[in-house]
C-alpha cells in the first residue's frame, strides 16, 4: 500500500547528501544530480522531487493551481502526459494535500499558513461536486475548507447536513452498516476517501514506491 511516508524519507536523504543546496538548484540541476548520484530515476520519481522541492521552498502549492494540480499527480504516481489535462480525483486530492501538509509541516512552516487560496478551493470543489459529493469533513485537513462551495454551487442543505451528522455518527463506531439511500452512499463514500488518506493509497503503487525507496535511499 502506498506509505506516505517514504517521499518524506526521500527528501531527508537528500538534505543529509547535500544539506539545503539542493532547494536552491534549478530544477535541472536538481533533476541531473539526481539521476548522476543515485542513478536510474524515472521521469515520475524526479517529478515528485521537484515538487517536493517547490512545496518546501516555494509554498506555490496552496496558491496556484497549475502547481497544486500538477503536486498532486506527482506525489500520486501519476504521469501526465504533456499538453493533457488530467484531473485528479477526489482520492488523490485528499492524499496529495495530507503529503503535502506533513512535508511542509516537518519543513518547519507554520501549520496556521498551510491553506488553499480561493481559487485552489474552487477547483477542488468543482471535482468533489463533479463525483456527487455534497459534504467533506474537517478530517480531510486543507480540503475539508471547500465546504462553503460545495454549499455554493450546490445547495442541498438538508441533504449536506444529514450526511454531515451521518459522518460525525460514523467517527465514533466502527464501520458502520450502511443501507442503499442518498445519506449512507454519502457517507460511504466519505469513508473510504478517509481510508484510503489514513492507509496512504493502492496497492498496486506499492511496486514504485519500493523502486523509488530503494534507489534513493540504498
């Protein structure tokens, strides 16, 4: 399974190699020095680095969309090809921003900082909105914020709200039984995304990450 943990253990590799140059190299050099010390990174595994790098120095994350979608992809394994939109998923989203949030947490930025601008928020809502989803959490950190746009662009309050006293049900039992009407597919729903952010992914991405442990920190 996918364990958030080991883009982290990247990025202290890094700075135990180099100290904090590498967060002052061009992305190109950072790219070439990779690949010449510890030899054989794909295209995917330098992507994540780079906006490991961006997400540390740069904090373009929460602010601008082009690079909080493209950190996203990244840090879920997905390679975009250029000149292709490709969107991620309301999975992806909770899980790239929880990777995010730590790295630039143990970075030592201040937590209170860590926030989606506007626009940011608009565009997860939309996708969040464009797969049914009427409710998100505080549980799903940073994105649990686009709540007001969901209300905005879809206004079911009754339904939002049953499903929100649904989830805050849900967090205290366990998997709960859930029967085929509109509140429990809600809140099904919601509760495999936070599995699926606790547990750190799929499966079948286990074989990259091991790739990219294994070549930067052997």
């Amino acid at each position: 399974m996918f364990k958030t943990d080991k883009l982290q253990a990247s990025v202290d590799r890094l700075g135990k190699d180099y100290g904090d140059d590498w967060l002052g190299w061009l992305p190109e050099t950072l790219a070439g020095q990779v690949n010449r010390h510890y030899g054989g990174v794909e295209d995917i595994d330098r992507d994540r680095i780079l906006a490991a790098r961006n997400l540390i120095t740069e904090g373009q994350f929460w602010t601008t969309l082009d690079i909080f979608s493209a950190t996203i992809l990244a840090f879920n394994w997905v390679d975009a090809d250029m000149g292709m939109e490709v969107r991620p998923s309301p999975g992806q989203i909770v899980l790239g921003t929880k990777m995010a949030y730590d790295l630039a947490v143990k970075s030592g930025q201040d937590p209170g900082n860590l926030k989606f601008e506007d626009s940011v928020k608009s565009y997860i809502a939309a996708i969040f909105i464009d797969r049914g989803y009427v409710f998100v959490p505080p549980e799903f950190g940073a994105v649990g914020d686009i709540q007001e746009y969901l209300n905005r662009y879809f206004c079911n309050p009754v339904l939002s709200g049953a499903v929100e006293a649904k989830w805050r049900s849900m967090m205290d039992h366990s998997w709960p039984d859930l029967e085929e009407n509109e509140v429990d597919v809600q809140s099904g729903k919601l509760l495999a995304l936070k599995k699926f952010m606790d547990i750190g992914g799929v499966s079948r991405q286990r074989s990259k990450i091991d790739a990219l442990h294994k070549i930067i920190l052997e």
